[in-house]
C-alpha cells in the first residue's frame, strides 16, 4: 500500500476502535474531538467516514449504545435503574426515562416490572430445545484474531470471515494446535435493528499477531462462565438464547457479568449434518 493511501478495511479498522471506545466510556460525556483522535482522523472528516461506514451519525450511534446497553442492564441485572443511568451517561435516571421512552415507548421501570413486554422482537420459546444444565467455569483470557461483520446474525457471511482468518494464519504463520472458532455478539436482536446488529467472527490463536486490514486483534474475556452445549442447526439459536435468558437464567441464582459472552463451533459445518452441529453458547455470570 503507498504511503497516504488506504483500503476500506483500514478504514473501519480504524471505526472499529472507535467503536470499542465508545462501549468501555458509556459512563461519561464523549466528544467529538476526543473520537476522531482515537481514529486518528481529522474532526471534519471523522463523523462523515463514521456515517458512511456505519450508516448512521456518530451522535445517534452513542445514543443508541447507551439506550440498548441500559435495556440489557434492565433486563439481565437487578441494578437500580439509577445505577444504570449513571453507567451509561445519564446524570439522572429522568434523563434515561425521557430517551428510554422515546426509543421503546415504555419507561425504564415498566419495562423492567413487565418482563413479557418486547421492545422490537417477540422471545422464541421452542419447547423442542431441551438444555441440559450448563458446566459453570472459571477461564483465563484467550488471544484472538477477528474480522467484524454487520447485520442479521442469521445470514451475515461466516464462511467468508472464517476463510479470510485461515488464510492471514497461512501467510502470517500463525498455525498451531488448539486454534478454535468463536463468534462474540456486540448486539441484542431484541433491542438492536437487524442491519445494525455486529459480529466478531474471530479465531483463538496462541502465537503473537497483529492487525493488518480488516483483521483485528482482541482479547476474548476470561473469568466465570455457564457453558451450554447445543447440538443442532445454527438456526436455531436465537430460540437456545431465549431459552437460556428467560428459562434457565431467572432461576439459576446468577446474575450475567457486564462481559460479553461468545459462542464456541466445535465442529465443521462443511462436514456435519445440521443435527449434529455441536455449538458451546458461554454466559459470563457472578
């Protein structure tokens, strides 16, 4: 690549930064000025490449990180709701309620005090999805390389990310034995518009990388996890969440950490019958 000149991946290489900056600093006032230095691009043309990349402004884009992140704090924990204003930028819980409202149409308390109430899509209960109970367990941090996709969970490509992934081990050389395939969820389908929903389709790696491109580097979180092993097809997995979340969570004694949780393919879609696909769905919890 010639000096000065960049690639779309370098691009949102770049946004993806911003991205993870913006969720570990939902607790406080973020500027402009102070994201386009993470990005490293100018003020006048940072919030112009956010949007083309992203599809939506930067201002509305934190609104809607803090709004959706304060819907899963509502729902999963039992954090006073004006704890959850304050971890996400709100100086009083009346600044959350007015926003909560305008985006859901229902207050925080209501929200929380009806659990049978949906901000966009309906739970799928299957009573066909029989869970056993899930291995609790405590896991150090993992190393991964990533490529982030952006849209349905159902059908954005993973083939495609996984083969990018195997071919930067190729020619980085970073072939060893225990590599393993994860996906890490950014977003809830029930509070976040389908086109918005994003993915890190990542690679567990145990020899030393760096970034090139659109393939990131990140740490997968360690500490307690429930693990649950679902055999069948990955569409149904929506269906395994909604199951976990409303069925086995409420009743379990634990509350889900402010982590996030991943999922875990231990087999070859290629090379498996769809009833047989093996999948560990890990929960952090506390």
């Amino acid at each position: 690549m010639k000096k000065g000149t960049m690639t779309r991946e370098d691009y949102a290489k770049r946004i993806n930064i911003v991205i993870e900056h913006i969720g570990r600093n939902l607790d406080r006032e973020i500027t402009l000025n102070e994201l386009s230095e993470v990005s490293n691009f100018s003020p006048f043309h940072f919030h112009r490449i956010f949007r083309a990349i992203i599809g939506e402004p930067i201002g509305a884009f934190v609104v809607r990180m803090r709004v959706e992140t304060a819907a899963r704090l509502l729902r999963y924990t039992s954090l006073p709701v004006q704890d959850i204003a304050y971890s996400v930028g709100y100086n009083t819980p009346s600044s959350l309620t007015k926003v909560f409202r305008q985006f859901y149409n229902i207050s925080p308390n209501d929200y929380r005090n009806n659990k049978s109430y949906t901000i966009m899509k309906p739970l799928q209960l299957n009573p066909d999805i029989n869970l056993k109970a899930p291995k609790i367990v405590e896991q150090e941090e993992k190393n991964a390389i990533y490529v982030r996709l952006q849209g349905n969970y159902q059908s954005v490509d993973y083939c495609g990310a996984f083969n990018k992934l195997w071919a930067f081990v190729k020619e980085n050389k970073l072939f060893s034995a225990g590599i393993e395939h994860v996906t890490l969820s950014h977003d809830d389908p029930k509070v976040t518009e389908t086109d918005k929903l994003r993915t890190d389709v990542c690679l567990v790696v145990h020899k030393p990388a760096k970034p090139q491109g659109e393939v990131g580097v990140r740490t997968i979180p360690g500490g307690k996890f429930a693990v649950f092993t679902y055999v069948g097809p990955y569409s149904n997995l929506y269906t395994v969440f909604d199951t976990i979340y409303r069925k086995w969570l409420p009743e379990s004694g634990y509350q889900v950490r402010m982590e996030q949780g991943f999922e875990r393919y231990l087999n070859n879609p290629d090379k498996t019958e769809e009833s047989k696909l093996k999948t560990e769905i890990y929960i952090p919890i506390e």
